[in-house]
C-alpha cells in the first residue's frame, strides 16, 4: 500500500511540474506574440485596409459579372425641360442597362403631367433638398443622388448630369466607352489661384490635396461609395467653402465686412477632386470631364466674373456643325499643370465628350428635328 501511494505521489509531482511548463510557454508566446504585433502595426494596418479595398474591388467586380447598368444622376430646378431629347437616347436601348435618378427641389414629382417621358416618371429622389448655386447644398444634393442609386446593386458607374445637357452619341456607344474604361472621368487639376482655398480648411484639407474642376463626374462604384461614406472633407466644405457674395445680392444679406477677403470658393467645382485627392484616388481616375461646356471669357465688364457661367446655346446656335465641332475635340489642356490630356477610349484615340451643356429646351428640339444628334442605334 505504501509504494502504491508514494507511485501515485510521484506520478502528481510529474503532472505538476508538466503545468507549469506548459504555463510559461503559453506565456512566453502570448507576450512574444503581442511584441511582434506591437513592431509591426503600421504593416499590419496596411494588410487590412488592403484587405477592405479588395472586398469593394471584388463587389464592383461582381456588378460587371452580371447586367452591368450606368445611373444617370440628373440634377434639376424643377422639371426635365429636354426629356425628350433622353427620351430619344433611352429608347434604342432595349437590355435595360441604365437607370435615372433626378434630384429636383423638395415635393416636386415626375408625374405625367409632368414629364413627356416614360423613362422620368416618378424618378425623383424623395430626401432631395434646396439647392443653391455656389453653396454647399450643390455636393449635398450629389450626394443624395449618389445614396439613393448605389442602393442598386446593378450600377456600377454613376453620371452627373444638369437638367441642360444633351447626349452626343447613341446609348450603345455611349455604354461602351464608359464601361471600357476601369476608372472614373473626373476633370481635375491643382487650383494655384489665390482666393479659393481658405486657409481655415488646413489641417484637415491641406493646400496640396486642393483641387479644381468641372462638376460633371462618372465614378466608379468604389469612388461613389468613397463620396457617400465621407464625413471628414465634407463637413469642411460646408464651414468653409462658400462663393463669394455679390453685389446684387447684398439687399438680401447683410453687407460683408471686408468683401474683398473673401474666398470665392464654389463648392461643386472643387468637393469630388480635392477628396479624392485626400483619399490618394487620383491614379484610379481619367483627369478630364466627359461633359462639354463653352465658356465665355468676355460676356462680362467685370473681370471677376468673367467665366462664372457656361455659354447658354439657343435656337439659332443648334447647328449641326456646332455638334460636329465638339465631337471633334481630341484632346484638352490644362493650362495650370501644363498638361494636355490626350482622350482615349478602350485604348484608342476617341472624341473626348458624351455629352455637352447648356442647351435651351428650343435649340435641343432643333437639333433633334434635323437629325444632328443621330441618337437611334
């Protein structure tokens, strides 16, 4: 009985001594573990965002593995005074590749006695607001449109266009010179001009992510869902980005203090380039727009605002040699950057623009009526 009890004693002394072992290892790993992470956090970090851009690459991947479609973002005062012109463009298209969403001020709706087209009715946004030229509320009605059409699993890329645009091609050439593209087309350059950038922007917005250009963007899925999600460079927009007062205007308003510091900063020219430049996008956009505007540099006496507004085409203007001469355009120089963007689809050289502003409702029904636009397929 005795050597029975001391074997068993021996045998527990064994067990214990093996715990213990086994304890400091665990130990010992668990603290290794937790210096190796500590060293390498910065690497760890970058594994998982790339982790998280791979699933946004994966899910814009599986809306091009099925009926891939393009969201037309329009955003009007009141209604869509060419539907007929789109109306045109839409109806060849038989596969259904496209949807429409319109941001128009709040209670308006697309009902039948309020749009001449099929393809309108109904398709405003129900969350839109009032919109004010050079204020903030511009790139938060961008946004809404956004929100609402990237509840669409099936949109993979997202076009903004006025309620004053014409398309310049068919609807199938049209698809596919954006979808052969894997990037957005986001006319951007840096904005050396003193005046736009509010110093009060810094550090959240440095000078050097700071950029310019026109409004009418096509984003990608990625880059749309990059827009919806900010709340850093946003909120700065709309402390600090604001047009600068004029003088008709000051009845209205209390009269500025010093109204010659003011920066004339118009929020929609300036919001989708300068984030994307914060988030370090720019290598996956086309730095150019696919919307034609004419500016005019000597409407004006007053040389502030010369260039504010785009030129209005009217009823004698709508020419088919007007049309042929924007198809003709090639290329596009930036004259800040000393750059010329020379345009290109699928590789080879195209026309640079899809669609061109701003036409009045006349000269639009002009150009339709004399087949300058050869919309049908």
């Amino acid at each position: 009985m005795k050597q029975k009890s001391g074997g068993f004693r021996l045998k527990s002394t064994g067990h214990k001594w093996e715990g213990k072992v086994f304890a400091v290892l665990f130990m010992g790993l668990c603290v290794g573990s937790l210096v190796f992470m500590l060293s390498n956090y910065s690497e760890i970090n970058l594994i998982m965002a790339a982790g998280k851009e791979g699933n946004e690459k994966e899910r814009e991947d599986g809306v091009m593995g099925r009926r891939a479609k393009i969201a037309f973002l329009f955003i009007a005062r009141n209604r869509m005074p060419l539907d007929f012109v789109w109306d045109e463009f839409f109806r060849v298209e038989t596969e259904y590749r496209f949807s429409i969403f319109v941001h128009s001020r709040p209670g308006f709706m697309f009902s039948s006695s309020k749009t001449m087209s099929s393809y309108f009715l109904f398709r405003q946004v129900n969350n839109s607001i009032q919109v004010d030229w050079g204020g903030a509320s511009m790139i938060q009605a961008e946004r809404i449109l956004l929100e609402n059409a990237l509840m669409d699993p099936d949109n993979a890329r997202f076009v903004f266009l006025s309620d004053s645009c014409i398309p310049m091609y068919n609807f199938s050439y049209t698809y596919d010179y954006i979808m052969s593209s894997s990037t957005s087309f986001v006319d951007s350059f840096s904005d050396v001009k003193e005046g736009r950038y509010n110093p009060k922007m810094h550090p959240i917005i440095p000078v050097q992510h700071w950029r310019k250009g026109s409004q009418w963007a096509v984003l990608t899925r990625q880059h749309a869902t990059a827009i919806v999600k900010d709340n850093k460079v946003f909120p700065v927009f709309q402390l600090h980005c604001r047009r600068k007062s004029l003088p008709e205007f000051w009845r209205e308003k209390p009269l500025p203090a010093e109204p010659w510091k003011e920066h004339n900063c118009i929020p929609d020219e300036h919001y989708v380039q300068t984030l994307l430049a914060q988030q370090g996008l720019e290598g996956e956009i086309t730095r150019r727009s696919l919307t034609h505007s004419s500016w005019d540099l000597s409407g004006s006496k007053d040389r502030e605002r010369r260039g504010w507004h785009p030129v209005t085409y009217k009823f004698a203007d709508a020419t088919p040699e007007l049309v042929q001469s924007i198809k003709d355009i090639d290329n596009i120089y930036y004259e800040t950057e000393n750059r010329r963007e020379w345009c290109m689809s699928n590789e080879k050289p195209s026309p640079c623009f899809l669609f061109a502003r701003k036409f009045t409702r006349p000269a639009a029904l002009r150009l339709l009526n004399t087949s300058a636009l050869q919309l049908s397929n």
